[in-house]
C-alpha cells in the first residue's frame, strides 16, 4: 500500500443545530475539530415534512405534462368488436 496517498482519519465532534453533540471519525477539519451544523435532519424541510417528495419522479412529470391529452373512446369502452356490431344492428 502506498504511504501517504490517504487522507487524516481522526475523531471530531459534531454539534447538531438543538445543541447536542456527538463524536465521530472523519477526515474533516485537524483532531479534535468541533463541527457545527447548520441544517440537520430535526430541522431539514425533507425530514420534517416541509417538502413534497412525491412530485420529483419521472412518472409524475410526464403525466403532468400530458395531463391535458385524453383518449377519445367511441362506443363500448372494452373495445369488444362484436358488442360494437350488435350495437349497431340494434339501432
């Protein structure tokens, strides 16, 4: 293995945005680093509901975008040829 190609491994502090702290290993910042969040997930629009996720798929885009084109059905809506002879004999 090659000798100082990989970045410092080392133990920092992370204090979330309600004031508690935890330690953890990263390769932000020297040792001993105290690492302050601004946005966490007890404060983030995604996790607290504030954003809706649901629209951002391929399949909502695409019906939203032809959600004005429908599909003009004539007749029996299965497509049943012979129920569309019977009608048409009936009258």
């Amino acid at each position: 293995m090659k000798q100082g190609i990989h970045p410092d491994y080392h133990k920092i502090t992370v204090v979330m945005t309600d004031g508690s702290k935890y330690e953890t290993f990263s390769t932000w910042g020297k040792e001993g680093d105290v690492l302050q969040l601004d946005v966490d997930s007890k404060t983030h629009p995604a996790w607290v509901g504030g954003v809706n996720l649901r629209k951002t798929g391929q399949m909502e885009k695409f019906q939203n975008r032809f959600a004005s084109f429908s599909v003009a059905t004539t007749g029996n809506a299965s497509g049943d040829v012979n129920a569309k002879k019977e009608d048409k004999k009936a009258s």
